[in-house]
C-alpha cells in the first residue's frame, strides 16, 4: 500500500504522542513489568524515527560522517521498522505472559531494583534479536515506492490478527465454559470449589471485558471494513497494554482452576482492577 511521505510522518508522531500519553499517565505501574518497559522502550523508539524521519524530509539532503541521507532513507527506515515490528507481536506477548504469571505465582507486589534491571536488559535483548533476524536471518524484499510522488510502500504484519484470533477463541472458550450448566455431570463432592472456580472466572472475564470491550469492537470491525494497519502501527502502547490485561487475565483463570490456591488481596495493571 502506496503512503505519501508526510501523511507517514504525521501518523508516526501522533503515534508517539498517544504512545508517551499512556506511558505518562500509566507511569506508577508502566516500571513494575516487563509489558511496562517494553512500552517505554516502543515510545522511545518511535519517537527517534519521528525525529530522525522528520529531519530528513526537511533537509532534503543530508550528509552524516560520510552518510548522505536522501527522502529515499525516509522510506528505507520505515519499511526496516516494519519487519522489526513485524516480528515482536509473539514475543513480546508470551514474555508478557511468563512475566504475569511469575509475578502473579510469588504473590509480590514490590518490584525490586533487581528485576526491574533484568526488564531494561530483557527489553534490549528482545530489540537486539528481532533487528539481527530481521537483517541476516529473515528473507526481507524492500519495497521500493514512488519517489517522485514521495510515496512509501509499507505493509501490515500478520501477527497482530493471529494473536487477536487466539484471544477471542480464549475469550469464547473460558465465558461458554463459566456459564454452560455442567452441575449434572459433576461430583457433589466437587461441586462447590467448581462454583467457586466458575465464579472466579466469570468474575475476571468480566473485568477484562467491561474495560477492554469497545477496543476489542474495534479491532474486530477494522479488518472487516477493509482497514490496514501498517506494522509499524500495529504495535504501539495502548495494544501492549491490552495483551497485558489479556494475559493478566488469563494468569488469574489458570489460577482459579488450580487447587488450593490462596487468594490474593485485589490489585491493578493500570487499566483493569482485579
């Protein structure tokens, strides 16, 4: 899909925009996970290539230490940011869940300076290997768009979609599970902790769903009225935080559904108050 140069360059700064707006406004609970940091590491990023690309396509013509950067390198970068992007969705979401359920398993609601050092380290080595794969092991095709035009031809990753499916096929499971009547095929003797998992479950269903529901409608009606999202949009901070709750979510009803499992006083990821 042909993008004209400054309409990519004005989405990428309101991107930025929105991306540093949750981060500050979620900045209590944005240093306390993995997820968190990783949305610090997006908003920084994209607004590095906001600059860097803006810069570029007002000087025309740049020379770096011997580098001479052209508009050309405006398309360049963000075709390269997109199979970067591309590739973090599956990544970046079960090391979300594995950090979810580490933390939500120890039962701590203090974030040591320790863990929150192996996060920055965790985020940087995710970067690092997603830019190597991109460049030496992925069998990337650049582009190249209309340049008399300004024009850049960009892509959308399908990663975001697989993962959406996933979450709406988790959704239907666990809500037809909490509230199909089973009682006539379960032992008596079972019968009340079934109810007391069953109540957890639809409990934490619903908070997920009375939070996140016009943003799930959303991304659910937008590939059926034909509109692409480039990859370096898919993956921003508002659908990070949204795969956190997901996972959130999910963490508490593989919980539910273990024995003698000990509750756990009420707690919030910034956006969903379990």
């Amino acid at each position: 899909m042909d993008t004209a140069i400054p309409s990519l360059l004005l989405v990428l700064w309101l991107k930025s925009f929105l991306n540093w707006l949750v981060v500050v406004v979620q900045r209590h609970y944005m240093i306390r996970t993995f997820s968190g940091f990783f949305c610090i590491s997006l908003a920084l990023i994209d607004s590095l290539l906001s600059f860097v690309l803006t810069a570029i396509f007002y000087l025309e013509d740049v020379s770096i230490s011997g580098w001479h950067f052209t508009r050309y390198y405006i398309c360049l970068l963000t075709q390269i940011a997109c199979f970067i992007y591309a590739m973090l969705h599956w990544p970046v979401f079960l090391l979300v869940g594995l950090d979810n359920f580490w933390t939500l398993s120890s039962n701590s609601s203090h974030t040591s300076w320790t863990q929150k050092l192996t996060y920055i380290a965790g985020v940087c080595l995710l970067w690092i290997l997603a830019a190597l794969y991109v460049f030496w092991v992925a069998d990337v095709a650049l582009l190249f768009g209309d340049d008399e035009k300004h024009q850049c031809k960009l892509f959308s990753s399908p990663q975001s979609s697989q993962i959406l499916v996933t979450l709406l096929l988790a959704v239907s499971f666990v809500m037809l599970y909490s509230y199909t009547p089973f009682e006539k095929w379960r032992v008596q003797v079972f019968l009340h902790s079934t109810q007391c998992c069953l109540f957890c479950l639809r409990s934490v269903m619903h908070t997920f769903l009375s939070t996140w529901a016009s943003f799930l409608i959303l991304m659910i009606i937008a590939p059926l009225l034909m509109i692409e999202m480039h990859a370096h949009l898919q993956l921003n901070v508002i659908w990070l935080s949204f795969l956190n709750s997901f996972s959130v979510a999910l963490t508490l009803c593989l919980r539910s559904s273990a024995p003698n499992v000990q509750k756990t006083d009420t707690f919030t990821d910034g956006f969903c108050s379990w």
